[in-house]
C-alpha cells in the first residue's frame, strides 16, 4: 500500500512542502502583468520550483530505502545520525535540479528562435517589458537557492524521523542540539507561510510590484531572525521552567529578543529593519511551539529537582 494513502494526515505534509516551494511572488507578478508578451515563459522557468521539491522528495525517499538496509537506519533512536547526510544531500539535489531546469530552459527558448524575447534581451516594443522579464529569469536564479536550502532543511530534517510524509510528532528533545534544532526549523517554516500570506494580502489590496521585488525584502527577517534564533534558544533551554504558562511567557520574552537582535543586525540596512515588525504574529506563535516543547523537553530534570 502507498505509504501516503495510510493516513490522511500526511497529505498535509505533502500541501506543506508545496506551500513552501511555492514561488508566489512570481504569480502574484504574472497576475498583474496579463496581456504582456513572453510572461508565460518566466511563470514556466520559476514553476521549476516544483520540480525541485519532487527531486528533493523522490531523493529522499530514495536515501530512506537505503538507510534501512545499513547502519544508519533512521529511527527515532538515532535520528541525528544520518539527518546532516539527508539534508545536505536534498539541497545539492535541489539546487542541481535548478540548473539543469534552466539550461533545458534555455535550451527550449533557443529553438523557439525568439530566445532574446523570452529571456528580455530584446528592445523594448508594445506591451513588451525588458525590464520585467529579466527580473523574473534572474528571480529564479535566486529563488531555486532559496527552495533548495528551505525544503532541504525541512524535508531533510522530517526524513531522519519516521515517515517522510508523516505529519512530525512533536516528541520531547534529551539535548540543547535537538531543541536548538527543531525551535530553528519551526521558525523557517512559520515565517514562510506568514511570508506567502503577507505577499498575497499585498495583492489582494492591489499594491503593485515587479518580479521578486517584496520577497527579497521579506526574506531579510527571515534570515535575520533565525541567526539571532540560535543563542537565544540556547540560552532559554538553560533554565527549567516552574509551569508550562511560564514557560511559554518566557519564550515570548525570548521571541522579543531575538527581534531586538534581528532589528539592530538590519540597522546598516535602513528601513528594512522595520519589516521585522511586520512578522509579530508568526514570532508569537513560534514561541508558543518553543515554549511547549521547552515544557515537555525539561519536565524530568524538573521532576529530579522535586525529588530531591
């Protein structure tokens, strides 16, 4: 039986995958660009985000099957073992993939012979933008990066565990790694689906951009926070919390420094650093998940404590 047909939970594991190789800017940018020439061919190059996610995925499945047959069976006894080897292999396999689909790209507008149209090159002419088009090609060179590192680590991360489809359990951690670890992978994924849906309210209230334009802005809090996410999980993995509401209140205090931290790291950057703010909602739910998982994770050494 197809493992994802036994529980219907998983496919919300696969939507998830899907929702975060989404390149949602580029169609928010092709849905305002209607009537212009050659804007099919730049929503063809950035759906190549899709084929990596089904690469990653088909490779890890792959990784999995022969795991099992080895030494570095992924259990949920020794999951780390063979975590780094599953998630640097599913970035180099995505980011391969992205240069294999933009030569076989390339190739294809080649023998349309209207290669420097679709690739922007050409002059300006009648409902034909340059600008544009070159600014959704060279989206995808970066985006491609950005999915091959995100669903790497995630997919990476869910395949060391049990069930590459299965919906994470959200087990205690026995070590400062593997809470800094999970906190940190939550983060990414909280903060790009808060991303894709602070993208689709700028569309759905007619704010106009080119290709890629707000979504380089909002990665930078991503990126921000999630280095100043690292010391601060540590730190607030130290202390044993007396109750889970405490420990939850103390995770917010942490989540409000690690966007004081984020916030003087973009200062250099200007106003930039102020779109930090604008993620205050998925910063309270990732310390409400941190929190939790704090609580769970520290209640033996809390219960030694009693005892004694």
């Amino acid at each position: 039986m197809n493992p994802i047909e036994r529980d219907p939970r998983r496919f919300l594991t696969l939507a998830l995958y899907l929702l975060l190789a989404s390149p949602v800017q580029i169609l928010y940018w092709f849905i305002q660009s209607t009537g212009q020439k050659f804007t099919g061919w730049a929503l063809l190059l950035n759906g190549g985000a899709y084929l990596q996610l089904a690469v990653i995925l088909l490779f890890l499945a792959f990784l999995r099957a022969m795991a099992r047959f080895g030494d570095a069976d992924p259990g949920p006894s020794k999951p780390f073992h063979v975590q780094p080897l599953f998630i640097i292999g599913a970035i180099v396999a995505g980011i391969l993939t992205s240069v294999a689909w933009q030569f076989c790209f390339r190739l294809l507008s080649a023998k349309t012979g209207q290669q420097d149209y679709i690739l922007g090159l050409h002059q300006y002419g009648p409902n034909y933008y340059p600008g544009d088009i070159q600014s959704a090609v060279s989206y995808y060179s970066y985006f491609s990066v950005f999915v091959a590192i995100l669903i790497g680590i995630v997919a990476g991360t869910q395949a060391a565990r049990p069930g590459l489809f299965a919906w994470p359990r959200l087990a205690p951690v026995a070590s400062k790694g593997e809470f800094i670890w999970k906190v940190l992978v939550a983060r990414i994924v909280i903060f790009r689906l808060w991303q894709i849906l602070s993208i689709t309210r700028l569309a759905a209230s007619g704010h106009k951009a080119g290709p890629g334009a707000p979504a380089f802005l909002f990665d930078v809090p991503l990126i921000a926070t999630s280095v100043s996410c690292i010391p601060i999980s540590l730190m607030l993995f130290r202390g044993v919390p007396k109750t889970e509401s405490a420990s939850i209140y103390e995770a917010l205090g942490a989540s409000f420094l690690i966007f004081l931290f984020a916030t003087i790291f973009l200062v250099p950057f200007g106003a930039v650093a102020f779109l930090v703010l604008g993620f205050w909602p998925a910063e309270a739910i990732w310390a409400w998940f941190a929190g939790d998982l704090r609580w769970r994770s520290l209640q033996p050494q809390r219960s030694a404590q009693t005892t004694k």
